[in-house]
C-alpha cells in the first residue's frame, strides 16, 4: 500500500487529537481524585495549548515518558 504524503498528515493530527483527549483526561482525572493539585492547571491548559500539543504531541509524549519513567523508577536518593 503506498502511502501518501496526505495520508501520513491526516494520520499524525488523528495520533496529535488522540494524544491531547488523554491529556485532557488524565488532567481531569488527576482534579477529581487529587484535591490538592493545584488548580492553575486550568489556566496553563486551554484551547491554543490543545492546538500547539496536537502539532508538537511526540515531544509531548517523550516528556510524559520521562516524567512517568522518573516517578516510576527515578532517584531512590531522597537526600536532593
């Protein structure tokens, strides 16, 4: 099957959309059952950041791997 340069386009955005929907849903996820969680998150996420994460969503996706890998299995050091 050969891909065209359209096809490719359409699937990114499709990937960029699905990206920023569970970053949309873990956001309200995490105000739901975190009550301390500070609640600029609101204000630092909205329509433009949506729009610049579907564009830019692989190095949003690398930052949530790295973040999720550090929390996960980062410093057991605690002295920092």
């Amino acid at each position: 099957m050969i891909w065209s340069i359209l096809n490719i386009i359409v699937i990114y955005l499709l990937l960029g959309c699905i990206f920023t929907l569970i970053v949309d849903w873990a956001t309200e996820h995490a105000k739901k059952h975190w009550k301390d969680l500070d609640q600029s998150i609101d204000d630092d996420w909205n329509d433009e950041s949506r729009m610049l994460a579907i564009l830019i969503w692989p190095i949003g996706l690398l930052f949530f791997v790295n973040g999720y890998i550090q929390s996960r299995f980062g410093n057991n050091n605690k002295n920092n």
